[in-house]
C-alpha cells in the first residue's frame, strides 16, 4: 500500500504504534500471524484506504478527528444497545448519572429492536406526570428521527436547562399513530429512598435508583419504619427502577440474607468473572417480604429481585421484568473521553441468567393504576346493601349496646383537646387517607398487603397449634 500524504499524523501515529505490538505479538508467540489476526489487520488497512479517499475526495475539507469518533461509535452500535464511546463531554454526564442532580425529563432510556425505548420514567418527575410507561418508543425528538442517536446524543436531547420544552413523539403497543408530548424539563433530584407505613405493622420501603447511597438511606428508612410501628411485614418496591449501581444492589440484598451468593458475573476473560456473597449480620429481620416488580423493573433491581428470590427470602410479585442482565465496564481514555464496553453477564445465585428474560415474578399481577378520577367514580357506583341482623326491626341487641351508650355519654362530658393535639390528629388521619387511596389506586400494593396479612394470620394459626 502506497501510503497518502493527506493521512492525519494521528492516524499515522496510531499505525506506527500499531505494528511494533503486532510484531511483538508474533516474537513473543513464536508462530505464523493466525488468519484471525491476518482478516483484523486487512480491515485495518482497507480502513485507512477509506478515510484516505474520504479525506482527498469528499466534496468538503473533514475534520478527521470527529470521522474517526464516528467510526468508533459505529463499531460499538453493532456490539450491544449498552456499549458506547463517549466524548468528553458525554463522559462527564455519565458521571452525574450516580450521583447529584441533573436538569431533563426523567427518564431511562435504552436501544431496544433498534428503537429508542423508555425503560422506565423515574417517579415523580416531569415524564412520570405526562404519563410516559416503560417500553414506549421514542420516535423522534423535537421533529428529528431518533433511529441513528446513540444513547449519549439522546440523553443530550432530552436534557436541557429547567423550565425549557422538549417535545418528543411516542409510540405506545395498542396504539395506531404517534403521539406528541410536549415536556417541560426540571431538576431531576436523585431520591434514592422513600418509605411510609401503609396500615399499623406493615411497612412501605421503595428504592428509585441506586446511588452511591442508596445502602445508607436504605437503613435509615428501614430504622424509621420499625421505630414507628413493629414490622410484621415489608412491601419493598422496585419497580420502574432502572438500576444503578451493582455494589449497592450487593449491599442492599445482603441486608436480608445471612450467608450464600448474591450474584455472580461471567465474561469471556477471566478477570471478568467475579462473585458476590452475603455476610452474617448481626441484626435479623423475620418479618415476610413482598417484593414488587414491573416492566420497569431492570439491572441492579433485578439482580436484588433474583437473589431475594432464589434464596426464599421475599415472595417476588408484579410482572416480568425488562431483563438487563448485561455488565458495562466503563474505561477512561486518555484524552477524557470513554469507553463503556459490555464485558460479562449477571446470573442470579441459582445459576439464571437476567439478560433478555429477567425475573419472572412468583406471584403474577399485571401492572395497572386507577387514575384518581376512576377512583372517585366506583367510589360513588351504586353497591349492593345487603340485609343484615341489625337492619331488622325488634333485633336482640348483643348486651354491649348499653355500654356504648354509656361511653358516649362519658367522652361528650369531657373537655375538648387541645387546638394543637387536634390539628395534629387530624393531619395524621388526612395521611392514612392519602394512603389508603394510593393503595386503592395500585393494584400490585394492594395485592402484596392482602398476601402479607394473609401470611401473617397464617404465621398466628401456626404458632398457635
């Protein structure tokens, strides 16, 4: 090959550099060139032949630099929808992803059948309000096609100062034309944790992301909630959680489990292969578990749902999950860019690999949410009255009745409360309300409390024997 002056001297520095490993590789083997290393270094010459032609022929002048970041980030798009070469820029808003807060939508995003697809909006954001649901396919944005984007050049679009629009066109299953969403962008904070109690003994516990602190307001809330009221079950959420961090999914998983493995990793080379187990600890929690997952429900959250499920240590409710069960290893580059390559695939302690089926729920509920309007309509939907003991004129009473009479006679002598004492009661009954609606509204909830209370009464009779 004669080679063209018009080759950057980067290229060429790359090439110099290049064959002198090529030729070590061969020294230090002692063997022909293998036709594997012989196709690669083909390739690599009809390459430089073709950014040649390009930069002596195209019609205008190139910057070579950004043609061979293109090329870069072609040959990652064909691996997987997970690997990716980032710019600098890219890099460092990769690096906000765990951590802080950020300015967008709201939601996680993934390359799936060639499609640009929600893995699932974060709760309470701007794209949670406006309705968008794991699997919609994002079409286009602001008018422009999103079939060749990256997910680094579409997390771009779709971030942007607060209080700015963006407007996207989404495809839902069932429906026979794009819809346009008009958003507006704001602070996306990072809440890693929330928790509340659903009804006196039953704990509420949802974990959004996992973050780099996700373990530690983990225990924090877990604390509260035992603190508050004696936990004789658990309802632990995570669905629509898009994943995060594999340590914390380790740590938060070890909370619950004494001993055995968490989850473990395979890759083609062996540093790839790694094991994650659970340690003794020395506070026990034996209340049951009902854990919730959904469509939304991928990566670090599956793996927490697949060791808590394997070693039958929570009862997995909700449907199946997205099935991201790929490890992205991200490796900085030199001048600040970065590459995120998909190096190994997480298994489930028993053996399950994630990817592409997820964790299929023990106890199947299909994910659905009442609006509040519907809500309020069954509410005032005509219910049957049937006829009881105490509707029928001369009834027996049951000899208690005179005892109420008594003590209502008592209470309404005595002295009202306290404005305060009164205000704060009924603060406290407003939020028992507020969550007796959301439970009503949330089928999955409202199914895992009726099988904790179910086992609960069954745990009773059994001690009882």
């Amino acid at each position: 090959m004669t080679p063209n002056p018009a080759i950057s001297k980067k290229w060429l520095l790359l090439i110099l550099v290049a064959l002198p490993l090529l030729y070590l590789n061969l020294w230090e083997n002692h063997s022909p060139v293998s036709a594997k290393t012989q196709d690669t270094y083909k390739n690599l010459e009809t390459f430089s032949n073709v950014l040649s032609l390009i930069q002596k022929n195209y019609v205008e002048e190139i910057n070579t630099e950004e043609v061979i970041q293109g090329a870069i980030k072609g040959m990652l798009i064909t691996l997987d929808p997970h690997s990716s070469f980032m710019k600098p820029d890219d890099f460092k808003e990769l690096q906000i992803e765990t951590k802080g807060s950020f300015s967008g939508i709201g939601i996680e995003i993934t390359i799936k059948d060639n499609m640009l697809t929600v893995v699932s909006p974060i709760e309470g954001t701007p794209a949670f309000k406006e309705g968008l649901k794991a699997n919609d396919k994002i079409v286009k944005i602001e008018n422009e096609p999103t079939k060749d984007l990256t997910l680094m050049e579409a997390v771009k679009k779709l971030r942007g100062p607060k209080g700015t629009k963006v407007t996207i066109s989404i495809h839902r299953e069932g429906w026979h034309e794009l819809k346009d969403v008009t958003i507006v962008r704001n602070v996306i904070p990072l809440i890693s944790v929330k928790s509340k109690i659903l009804e006196p003994g039953y704990g509420y516990i949802r974990i959004n992301n996992f973050q780099t602190k996700t373990t530690s307001e983990f225990n924090k809330n877990l604390e509260k909630l035992e603190k508050d009221d004696k936990l004789k079950g658990l309802v632990f959420d995570l669905r629509n959680n898009p994943g995060g961090l594999l340590d914390q999914a380790v740590r938060i998983s070890d909370i619950f489990l004494d001993s055995g493995m968490i989850v473990f990793t395979k890759g083609r080379i062996k540093d790839q292969n790694m094991e994650f187990k659970a340690h003794n600890n020395n506070k026990k929690f034996n209340f049951p578990i009902i854990v919730l997952v959904n469509e939304g429900s991928a990566s670090a959250s599956e793996i927490v749902a697949g060791a808590l499920q394997d070693h039958k240590r929570a009862i997995i409710l909700g449907a199946q999950t997205f099935g991201k069960g790929s490890v992205q290893t991200v490796i900085p580059m030199q001048d600040g860019s970065g590459l995120r390559l998909t190096t190994a695939r997480y298994y489930t302690p028993s053996g399950r690999s994630i990817q592409a089926t997820g964790i299929t729920p023990d106890i199947l509920v299909e994910t659905k949410f009442l609006d509040k309007k519907d809500t309020d309509e069954e509410k005032k939907a005509k219910k049957p009255h049937f006829l009881r003991e105490s509707d029928l004129k001369h009834h027996i009473s049951n000899g208690k009745e005179k005892d109420k009479e008594s003590k209502k006679i008592k209470d309404e002598d005595k002295t009202e409360t306290k404005d305060n004492d009164t205000l704060k009661e009924q603060e406290k009954k407003d939020k028992q309300a507020q969550i007796k609606d959301e439970i009503d509204r949330d089928n999955q909830l409202k199914q895992a409390l009726i099988l904790l209370k179910s086992l609960n009464i069954y745990r009773q009779m059994e001690a009882e024997k």
